[in-house]
C-alpha cells in the first residue's frame, strides 16, 4: 500500500471535518467568500488552504452565527448576510496585522 502524504492526510482530515458541520454554515462561508472576497477567495482556492481557512472562519463567524440564530430559514437575512461579512473582514485584518507584524519584527531583528 502506499503511504500517503502529510498533503493527502491533512485534506482527507479536513474533508472529515467539513462533514461533520453544519453543512448549512459552510456552504454560507464558502458562497460569501467567492461573492464577497473575491481575490482573497481565488488566494485561498489556488493554495489548496480554502477548506483550512473555512475552518478558521467557521470558529471566528460562531458568536455572529449563534447571536443571531443562523439557520437555513434565515439564511437570506441581509442583517446576518452583513453580520457575517463583517466578521470575515475582521479576521481577513487581523491575519494582515499578523503578518505585518511578524514581517517588522523579522526586519529589526536582522537590522
């Protein structure tokens, strides 16, 4: 049998994980993701880190998606539609800010 790479077990881990959630919230990420960020959305798709960062977003959305009751009758609600945006650009910033600043450190560290 051949082994299989740290690639094809971190994918086939994360294919089981998405299974398991709400298809319903997912599903939500995902379309936003590709409607509304659009560039970030094609990064994360060309990378292979789109189901990864989904992940991410889906721990990071759970307080807007709990407060507001998410469910699939509500699901085309405008106010958790902008609710939910808000929240992915928030963690869309803070991963800049992440990098930014591991890129100042990285620079005065070898100045």
């Amino acid at each position: 049998m051949d082994e299989l790479q740290t690639d094809d077990i971190l994918q086939q881990c994360l294919n089981e994980l998405i299974t398991e959630l709400p298809a319903s919230r997912f599903d939500y990420l995902t379309e936003l993701l590709s409607t509304e960020f659009e560039q970030q959305h094609e990064q994360l798709l060309a990378s292979g880190l789109l189901p990864y960062e989904c992940m991410n977003l889906l721990q990071h959305c759970k307080p807007v998606f709990d407060k507001l009751n998410f469910s699939l009758t509500n699901e085309d609600d405008p106010f958790i539609r902008y609710a939910v945006i808000a929240a992915i650009s928030d963690y869309f910033e803070r991963a800049q800010e992440q990098v930014s600043n591991a890129v100042q450190q990285s620079t005065t560290i070898n100045a």
